[in-house]
C-alpha cells in the first residue's frame, strides 16, 4: 500500500550559475565497467569547483597487470582533462581496501568512487569483497557504481528523518546536479510490529487500526517535506512518495518501477573498534539495489573545507 504525499510544482532555475561545494574526489579506477560508467557520470556533472585523484592498486599477486592499469589511468586522466577537469593519478602495490581508505583519509575526499564488483568480484556474490569493506569503514560518502550509466534523470533520495537522511539530502542537494534531473523524495513506513499487533486484536478494525495509519501517514508525509523544503531551496525539482512496508523490498521495486538512475541514503558512520556500523538497510541495498548507490555518512570535513 502506498499514498502519494507531497508534489511540488517543478522549478525553473533562476540562479544563472548556483554555487556548488568544492569536491575532492577520490576514484578507485580498476579498469572496470563500472568505473568506466562512474567516468562517463562524473564527467556528466558540472564539476567546475573539484579536484579529481583516481588510484588504481595492485595485489602481490597482479603484478603482471602493471602496464594495463598504467594504461587505464592514462585513459582516464585523459577523459577528464578534456572536460578541463583537475586530476592526478597514483598506481600503487597493497591492499586495495587498505590503500583506498587511507588516501581517502589522507586527501580528505568528500566523495570516494568504487565499482560495485570490479575485477575481483567472487562469483555469485552481488557485491565485492573491496567495495564492501571500504563501504563499513569509510567516514566519507561513498558511490558505488554499477554499469551501464543510463544518465541522471530521476534520483531516489530515501529518507527516514534521521539526522544522518538530514545530512545526506543537504549533501545530494549541494552536488553540482544537472538542470532537468527530478530527485524523488521516498519514506518506507516500515509495517507494524508483531506483538503490537497481537496486543490490539481485541479491538476492531476500525477503531484502532484507522487513527494509528493517518498518524503514521502524517509523520511520514513531515519526514518527506523535511527533504522536500531543503532540495527546493537549492532549485532542484522534487517528486515525493510515501510507501508502507519492507524499507528494503519497498525501495528496490519503486526504484525499479521510477527508472531510478542513482539511490541516495544516510548510514551511521564508522566507530573505533566495531565493524558492522553501516546498518542493515545501506548494506542490503550496496548488495541488491539495482542502480547506483551512494551513501553518505559523515560530512564534518565538508562542513569544514567549505
């Protein structure tokens, strides 16, 4: 079940030339056809305010690739500079995940950039074991890329009024977004609890279950104008849904439904001494959302930086 909540009338930009954040992009280029569809993306944005770094690394046991990855930093640096971007390349030996998580710390990146499987996905798993360490302890908002790029239409901003869903719509709406793309404005009323259910079934229908789905309704239609009011003000068109049931199931079909070109979500950051601090949503939807994906953590260096 599913009620269409708040529709905004679409926005005619005004600003001539809006101002965007600095980015500091940091990409993981293996040469894959993700990061050749994450390219073709970033280059689609109107990254006059950046600086690119794209690193390619090597395991001991890859050595023999050395001219191949040259060759695709080479090809990359040269796609970017075409578009007069800033950029520079590092290949290096290591730990990918290790080396990834250290330049984005010591580049303060405010975007890191990997491809969903890569060159060293296991077969029958969704989702590489690099992208998804990086993934769990990356502080940084982190895009994980999958191919084809069907350009950048429709955005799925996926909000449940947490401070974190707060942040990441503040950061989607400071990305330097083309003019005509539409950022759908999504809220999952997850379905009610078990027990509670069975605490009230002495109660009809009608006298209990009516009042409590018009207050979830309400609450859900003020999560979405929350995000609604932030993207209008940055002059970006809106469309907002509010859905009822699994957060998970709910947002794969409406993204698959919508053509969503890329899912935008807030996640917990990395804490000192645990592992598993993505959370369960973020890190169903880095295995099976069929579309890009970028999940925003933490954004105190952007604060700062800018």
């Amino acid at each position: 079940m599913n009620a269409q909540a708040y529709t905004p009338q679409p926005i005619k930009r005004v600003t001539n030339q809006p101002h965007h954040k600095f980015l500091n992009i940091l990409i993981a280029d293996d040469g894959s056809r993700d990061i050749l569809a994450a390219i073709d993306l970033l280059t689609s944005l109107k990254l006059t305010n950046c600086s690119v770094t794209a690193i390619s690394v090597l395991t001991s046991r890859e050595g023999d690739s050395y001219a191949v990855r040259q060759t695709c930093l080479e090809q990359t640096s040269s796609i970017f500079q075409e578009k007069g971007i800033s950029i520079k390349t590092r290949l290096e030996g290591g730990d990918p995940a290790e080396k990834i998580l250290d330049y984005a710390h010591q580049e303060q990146s405010d975007l890191v950039v990997l491809g969903a499987t890569g060159l060293r996905h296991v077969f029958g798993i969704p989702l590489g074991g690099v992208v998804e360490k990086v993934a769990e302890e990356i502080r940084q908002p982190i895009l994980i890329m999958r191919h084809p790029y069907r350009g950048l239409k429709h955005i799925g901003l996926y909000t449940d009024g947490s401070s974190q869903a707060e942040y990441a719509t503040q950061y989607l709406a400071e990305l330097p977004l083309p003019d005509d793309v539409v950022v759908h404005v999504v809220h999952v009323e997850p379905p009610a609890d078990f027990d509670k259910l069975i605490s009230q079934s002495w109660q009809s229908q009608s006298a209990a279950a009516s009042p409590s789905t018009l207050t979830k309704e309400l609450s859900g239609q003020e999560i979405i104008q929350k995000s609604v009011l932030i993207l209008q003000d940055h002059e970006i068109n809106t469309d907002s849904v509010l859905l009822s049931g699994d957060p998970c199931e709910q947002i794969i079909r409406y993204t698959e439904k919508e053509g969503i070109n890329l899912a935008v979500l807030g996640a917990r950051g990395f804490t000192k001494g645990k592992r598993w601090e993505l959370g369960s949503l973020p890190h169903k939807l880095l295995h099976n959302c069929p579309c890009p994906t970028l999940i925003v953590k933490d954004r105190r260096n952007w604060e700062i930086r800018n």
